[in-house]
C-alpha cells in the first residue's frame, strides 16, 4: 500500500474503471505538456511564467478532483509528483504559506515507495530552507556561508537537470555583484548545458558577457545619424561614456543631460559621449498622443548631440547591443578608457547612476575581476 500524499491515509490498490482512467490520462497529458517548454522564442518571459503558473494551479483542482473520486487505487507516481509542485506554485500564486505542503512532503520524503515522488519531495523541503535563509537577507547583499551551503546542496541533487537555474540565478546574481567572472562563466555554462531554452537563462548569460568584456575594446558596428560607421579609434585619447537610452523615458533624459552639461569641450574635455538613442517606447507610441512638449524636449536634448557619436536604433529591446548583454532596462552605460578598452558597464539601478558613472570615468585603470580566468 502507499500513503496517501493529501492525507496520510492508507488506500487499498485496485484496478480504476475506465473513466477514472480517462481522466487520470487526461491529467498525466496536461502534465507532460506544463513540462514542456516551447520550441520558439519567448517574447514575454513573465507573462510566460504567470501563464504557467496558472495552468499548474488547473492542474492542481484535475488532480484533487482525482484525488476525491479514485478512493479504491493510489494516484498515479507522475500525478504524485505533479500535486506536489502544482499545490507549491498554486499557493504561490494565492500568496499562502504552503505549510501545508511542506508537512505532505515530509510524510513522503521517506515513506513513499516512488524515488521521483521522495526526490521530490527532498526538493521542496530544500527550497523552503532556501527561502527562509534567504528572507533575512536584503536582495542587494551577498550570500552567507548559509545560504552558499545550502545552494551548493541544491546543486549536489539537481545541477544536472533544469532545476538548477533557480539556483544558478541566485549564485549569477552574487557574482554579478562581486564582478567574479569565473563564476558568471560557470553559471552560463551550466544552465546552457541543462536549460537552453529557459527563459530566465539569458539573463546571467547576458551578465557573464558584461563581466567578461571588461578589459577588453568595446567597438560594436553602429550607424550614426550623420551617415556612416562609428568612428571608435577616433575617440581614443579620452575616457569614453556610451550611454544606451529612450530619452522619452524620464531616467534617461534627465542622465543625458546632466552628462551633456559635465562633459566639457576641447581641452578641458572631461569625457567624450556617444549617445545610443534606442525606441522602446515605439509601442506606446501606437496606441496613446505623445505631446507636442514632451516631442519637442526630446528633439532638442538629442540635436545638443554630435551627430557623428549620435545612433538611433528603432528594434526597441530586440536590438542586439541590448539581447548580447541582457539589458532590460534603460539608461545603461558602457564606460570605456582612453585606449577604448571597457571599464565598467553601469546597468540603471537607482538615481546615483552618475556618480557610478563618473567614478568609473575618473579610475585611473580598469578594475579586474575579483577571480580573473587563468590559463591552464
């Protein structure tokens, strides 16, 4: 006999009839299809997610719909392991404490006589203790000794399947912030090897980019709005900031400006600013009036721009400067030295972005990485 997962009850197995087989069938399809991710490109990766989440939670109520009439055989092992995820996403979802799912996982993380039910099981008792470390901590700060053991935990069960990129985030986000590029590399190698296609991957992808790119020239090929390539070996001599924007966003404006006002000329040059005008607001563009004043304060903050270090993209957030480093928001700014090697890329946080940008202009070298790759 097996335990009940729902409630700890013994249940004698016998053969269901055949609408109860039909409808456990029918469960175990949805099932294997929520498993699937899709073979194209996911363009909204959140809404992807909620969209998932959603389904898992219908899943649930098939399930326990299941679960109530099937009194005379055990669930099928898949449908055990099914519940137990989709009951933890739809209490998520609800914005409940899944104690109560914690308790069912612990009754069959030793009892159960199904493997996949009892990894399971280990794996969400495993990601609460995750949780729980991890809320007395701020977002921005970087993992205990605590929580690396129990990520490295995480990893010693689940670092070869695609369960591991929620743990490789939290490990790509630590480094990110420590600028260890051995680790961002060591992330993106192994969410590419279990998860290609998930769409949370490309982000630390993106950020191990960022990070391996320091020291290194920085000269993507650019059109300019006066026609022509970017000149990038006509802008050695000084630090260079090129600043990634939508001037019709407020961050962004206001950023360009306080750089065009800093930045000097001739001699006295502080920096040289390459300004990339990029229109991800071209979809609200679509549907709502952009007035007359808002028009004209971006036309005259971009003609305040040399027209030779002045690019407009038009592909919003599918352009490939912004998919090859993963950046999701805007204004970001690459910030390159006299010999046009990249020192810093400063993704937009807060409003002290300046000063972020203006101490890695005033460096005098380029900071490397806390864990620089060696050569064998």
């Amino acid at each position: 006999m097996i335990s009940s997962i729902c409630h700890g009850q013994p249940i004698v197995q016998a053969p269901p009839d055949a609408q109860e087989s039909d409808a456990s069938a029918n469960a175990i399809a949805e099932w294997n299809r929520l498993r699937t991710l899709p073979s194209g490109e996911i363009d909204d990766p959140l809404g992807f997610l909620v969209n998932e989440a959603g389904a898992f939670r219908r899943l649930t109520l098939m399930i326990q719909d299941l679960q109530a009439t099937q009194v005379n055989a055990p669930l099928d092992p898949k449908l055990q392991v099914a519940l137990l995820r989709s009951l933890y996403l739809a209490a998520s979802i609800d914005g409940k404490e899944p104690e109560y799912l914690l308790r069912w996982a612990g009754e069959v993380c030793d009892s159960s006589d199904v493997p996949a039910v009892r990894a399971e099981a280990a794996y969400r008792i495993l990601i609460d203790d995750l949780m729980q470390v991890s809320a007395n901590s701020p977002w921005n700060c970087p993992l205990s000794e605590l929580e690396f053991d129990l990520l490295d935990e995480y990893l010693d069960c689940f670092g070869n399947t695609p369960r591991a990129v929620s743990a490789v985030k939290r490990i790509a986000e630590d480094a990110s912030m420590r600028r260890d590029d051995r680790d961002l590399r060591a992330c993106r190698e192994l969410v590419q090897r279990t998860s290609p296609q998930h769409p949370i991957g490309p982000s630390f992808v993106g950020q191990a980019r960022g990070a391996e790119s320091v020291g290194k020239p920085f000269a993507p090929t650019l059109r300019t709005q006066a026609g022509g390539e970017l000149n990038w070996s006509g802008l050695s001599g000084r630090p260079t900031i090129v600043l990634l924007v939508d001037v019709e966003q407020t961050p962004s404006f206001e950023l360009l400006t306080e750089l065009l006002g800093e930045s000097g000329s001739g001699e006295t040059q502080r920096y040289q600013l390459v300004v990339v005008q990029i229109n991800v607001s071209a979809e609200r563009r679509k549907v709502t009036v952009v007035e007359g004043a808002s028009s004209a304060r971006t036309d005259h903050i971009l003609s305040r721009v040399n027209s030779n270090r002045l690019i407009r993209l038009t592909r919003g957030w599918r352009e490939p400067l912004l998919t090859e480093f993963d950046i999701r928001t805007l204004p970001t700014a690459f910030v390159l030295d006299s010999a046009g090697l990249l020192r810093q890329m400063v993704r937009h946080s807060d409003w002290s972005m300046a000063d972020t940008i203006r101490g890695a202009v005033d460096r005098d070298s380029i900071e490397p990485a806390l864990t620089p790759e060696t050569n064998p």
